[in-house]
C-alpha cells in the first residue's frame, strides 16, 4: 500500500477551519457594512481541535465578558466529555470494569446518542472508539488496517456494549471506546448559547470550525451562511439565509488520508467499520446544535437517499451532496438557498 505525504491531520483541521472562518465572516461582515447596529464584539479560543469564534453585538465590556463566559463553558465540557482528558467521565468510563457516576449532562448525552442510533437504524453510534484508534485518522500515523484487525475492532463496537442506569454506566468489555466526537461539540456549542442569551444578548453567532449557532437575526435581516463546496477548496456550494438556528456540517473533506488514490476519511459507517462512501458532505439546519450535530452523521452514513427521509423523519432541515456530487435538499430549505 502506498500512503501519499500530505499534511498532518491537525493542519489540515486547521486550515480547514480557518477557511470556513474567512467565509462565514466575509458573508457577516460584508453585509453588516449596510445596517445601522452596534460595532460587534468578539473573541476567538482553541477548544475541541478547532477555532471557535464568538461573535456578539451589544456594549463591549459586559459583551466581552458574556463571550469570555460562553467560552469558559465550552472549554468545561471538552474536559468533561473528551476521551483523550485524564479524569473526564469518558476516561472514567474506559478505565473503569463496574459501572461509574457520570454527571448527568454526560448521561443526558449518552442516552440521547443511543435514542438518535435507535432511530437511525445504527447510523449514528457512540461507541466507536475501537475503530478510531485503529485507523488514527486524527492523528499523525493514519492508516488502512487489515480485516482481522477491523473485525477484532468491530467486536468492540455497537450500542448493546454501552451500559447506562440512570446517571451510572459501564462498558461491557476491555477495549469498548465511547466517544461523543460526533454530539459533544454541538452540545457544547448549545451551552455557549445559553450563556449568551442569559447574558442578555440577541444578536450573535457562535463558529466552532464551521458549526454554527446563531441566536436571532442580524437585526431584522437573516443571517447569510456558506456552505463548503466539498470538492473545491474556499468556494461555496450554497448560501443559506437564516436566524436563531444552528448549522452544522459532516464531510469527508475535513479529517482524511489518501491511499493508493483513495479517500479515507474519519466519518466511520458503524455497520462495516470503514468510512462511509455514500456522501460527500451534509448540512443539517435545525433549532440546536446538539441534534444538527448527530443528525448530520447519521445521515452522512446511511447516504443521500435514505440520509434526507432521516432528516424528514426528524424534522429538521438539510443539503446532502452525494458521492457523484449530485444534491438533494429538504422541502423547508428550497426557499432560502442560493446556489453558488
């Protein structure tokens, strides 16, 4: 097998998101220059293997520190959740062969992740730990593993080996990886809201790597997002007109590795332990994070058919570009998109 020298995942999960920074924030601030409103305000942190940008309008001071607030509690959760933090209740849980006390946010999470598998028919599943470290796709020595190895993994993988009673859990054997890589960030994109709003603040947009939260409009006018062209790099495929949603986005682009011509990327399909071929990226609009988050995988896995009635079924709005590039787009976004 031969691997191609590209750089290192984390550079590319940096230039990625830088990219879809500059976009997002060309399309605000372009249009900003035409509303009389308050100078906005904003703060940028590296949480959760990403820029995250807060951006808020309103006095500065008592704005900058609500911002310094709603990030502070993002930067909590990443401790809390993350597999990789000693001490967070994921490691807990990984270490531990009786069942553990978790606080009751990261059982929230877990029993809403095991909702969203039931419903996605497996799509979405939170227990594939195994799988990612035996691929490494996020860290600096990706590569193809051999069946024996992808099956030894698969055995620890799947909802039946995750055990929760109330606030308590346990994983049903050695090697059983939980990781809420594909909820936890919308989650925390959520709370950073919430502190927001308790703040006082209505107009804002909070930007983790290209998932999005925005709170209200941008005074009386949406808010005007791009959407990554999955196969060019810094153009848009569409702008969505929007206010008081969350944005997110799954794609094969983001995290990958290229062998002998082929794209390995970190989106895994849980049914055969590889990446999921169906899709080249999904875009999922709905009222929180937390659900555009998970959805957006589920229906990156089950591919762009099966992926849009997953949405319907959800309620929830979406853009799937498929494998052959092709586009399918939910009923409620046919009025509010612009094709670049």
């Amino acid at each position: 097998m031969r691997t191609t020298e590209l750089p290192s995942p984390a550079m590319r999960v940096r230039r990625f998101s830088a990219c879809l920074l500059l976009l997002v924030l060309v399309l605000l601030l372009t249009a900003g220059c035409r509303d009389r409103r308050p100078e906005p305000v904003r703060r940028t942190r590296m949480l959760m293997g990403t820029i995250v940008e807060v951006v808020a309008f309103g006095d500065r001071k008592p704005t900058l520190a609500a911002i310094d607030r709603a990030l502070d509690e993002m930067a909590r959760i990443e401790e809390l959740m993350s597999p990789r933090r000693p001490g967070s209740d994921l490691a807990r849980l990984a270490a531990a062969r009786d069942f553990v006390t978790l606080s009751p946010e990261t059982a929230r999470l877990l029993r809403l992740s095991l909702a969203i598998n039931r419903r996605s028919g497996g799509a979405f599943d939170p227990t594939l730990g195994a799988l990612k470290r035996l691929w490494d796709i996020e860290g600096e020595h990706p590569a193809v593993p051999d069946e024996a190895a992808l099956r030894r993994a698969l055995a620890l993988t799947g909802p039946d080996r995750l055990l929760l009673d109330g606030d308590r859990a346990r994983v049903a054997a050695p090697g059983v990886g939980v990781d809420l890589g594909g909820i936890a960030k919308g989650y925390a994109i959520d709370r950073a809201a919430a502190v927001l709003r308790q703040a006082g603040i209505t107009h804002a947009s909070i930007n983790a790597g290209g998932d999005l939260r925005l709170i209200g409009d941008r005074f009386g006018r949406p808010w005007r997002i791009g959407i990554q062209h999955p196969r060019r790099q810094g153009e848009m495929l569409a702008i969505l007109e929007l206010e008081d949603a969350a944005v997110v986005t799954s794609g094969d682009y983001e995290r990958y590795f290229m062998a002998d011509g082929k794209r390995y990327h970190h989106i895994f399909d849980p049914a055969t332990g590889r990446p999921a071929r169906g899709c080249q990226s999904v875009t999922v609009v709905a009222g929180d994070a937390v659900r555009a988050d998970a959805l957006a995988t589920a229906a990156f896995v089950l591919g762009p058919k099966r992926g849009l009635e997953l949405l319907r079924r959800e309620g929830v709005e979406g853009v799937l570009v498929a494998a052959d590039g092709r586009t399918l787009v939910t009923e409620g976004l046919k009025g509010r998109i612009q094709w670049r």
